[in-house]
C-alpha cells in the first residue's frame, strides 16, 4: 500500500519472476538465502549462482545524499559480477 515504507511484493511472486540477482538490506539475509534456509528459494537462479548481495551498508542505498554514489557504485559492481 501507499502507506508501507518499502514495497513488499508476496514471497511468490518473486520466486515466480525468478531473478538473475537479488539484493538485500541486511548480510544475514545473504546468508540465509545462500544457505538455502528459506523454503522454495533454492530454485531461484540468483540463489543457485550466488549472485545474492547486500551493501556493506544499508543506507548507501536508500538514504539520499552524497553517499548514494558510493552506493550506485556498489550496486554496478555487483551486476557486473553477475554478469556471464
């Protein structure tokens, strides 16, 4: 809804999309994922090829400021990992 901070699209629907890469805010996140601990992910092609990641810092990515292109950097660093 309008009135949530972030959007939250239902579990399914992002196995369903089955992402090339998924980043997440937090590294325990990464690490779940990754370990396969959360049920149905493990057939995800991000999962299956590790292209999980998350930011050494939450905020780089959503806190406006100076340090959103220390973020955007980031962010192009890792889709270039995760690139064939």
């Amino acid at each position: 809804t309008i009135d949530e901070a972030w959007p939250r699209p239902p579990v399914e629907s992002i196995l369903a999309a089955d992402p090339e890469v998924i980043i997440v805010a937090r590294p325990a996140d990464t690490e779940a994922l990754l370990a396969r601990k959360r049920t149905g992910w493990h057939a995800v092609t991000a999962v299956q090829k590790g292209h999980v990641f998350s930011p050494p810092n939450a905020s780089l990515l959503v806190r406006p400021g100076p340090r959103l292109i220390e973020g955007l950097r980031w962010l192009k660093a890792r889709l270039a990992e995760s690139r064939p």
